[in-house]
C-alpha cells in the first residue's frame, strides 16, 4: 500500500478566480466606506461660517479665497493630499452635473465642535472631523486666517 499524495482541490483558475473576487469585494467595501464620511443631515448648529472659493494657479498651487471680501487668505501648496483631495471629490462631482466654477463653498464650524465642508452648488456636505484632527486642522487653519466672526443668533 502506498500513502496518497496531498492534491490541491482548486485548480490554478478557481484559485485565481477567487483572489479575484475577494480583492472585488474588499474593493467595494473600500469604496462604500468613503461614502461614509458624507455627512446627510448635521445635527448641530453652525458657529462660524466661511464660504469659500477655490482657483488652479499656473505654479500648481490653489488660491483659497474668501468668496465675499474676493480676498486670497490662503495658498494651498505642495502635497498638501487631504485637502488637494477633498476638493478634487467636490470638483469632480460639480463638473459631473456641469456646475464648473458657480457658488461658493462653505466652512462650516458647528456648535458639537465638528467641522464640515459643503458645497452650495450640489448640496454635498463632507464631515472633515471623521478624516482624523490632523487632516481637520488644515481646514481649521483657513477658519483661523479669515478671521470670520461667529454666526449670530436671530
């Protein structure tokens, strides 16, 4: 008597064939959970109100600019990934509905210390605390520049 050999019982297909769907189902929980950061329906109140616009300068860099004064308060320069990033996504889905350029964007600084990006033109309101304190502050900061005054309550 001789001992069986040890068989794999996938083929190299089937084996491919399911690396291939595990990476499609990791992939769309990746894509699912981005969409999680989309805030619906705040709860608190907003504090201090920026509204924002947004211009490509020929170095590469974005001027940020306060949409009422006309005022650059800020220069977005380098990497600078999240906010690059977070801009893009909105500029992206404006461009997506035709509504390049248009209304302003707004900071928006909450009562419950949350700290949200909406854009005016397409309702899209994006939570910036759930992306971490690291990548909130860089928005924190053109709040801080602009010397906005807080919101009153009528």
């Amino acid at each position: 008597m001789s001992i069986p050999e040890n068989k794999d019982f996938l083929s190299p297909v089937a084996k491919i064939l399911v690396a291939a769907g595990i990476s499609i189902v990791l992939l769309l929980v990746f894509i699912n959970s981005r969409d999680l950061s989309t805030v619906r329906e705040p709860d608190a109140s907003p504090v201090k109100v920026l509204q924002l616009s947004f211009e490509d300068r020929p170095d590469g860099s974005i001027a940020v600019i306060d949409y009422k004064t006309g005022k650059q308060i800020d220069t977005v320069q380098g990497e600078a990934g999240f906010v690059r990033g977070t801009l893009r996504g909105l500029a992206q889905e404006r461009k997506r509905r035709g509504l390049d350029g248009g209304p302003p964007f707004e900071l928006i600084y909450r009562a419950d210390g949350r700290l949200t990006l909406s854009d005016t033109a397409t309702g899209r309101l994006v939570d910036l605390e759930s992306f971490g304190p690291t990548n909130a502050s860089t928005f924190f900061k053109l709040l801080n520049e602009s010397k906005v005054v807080a919101v009153s309550k009528s």
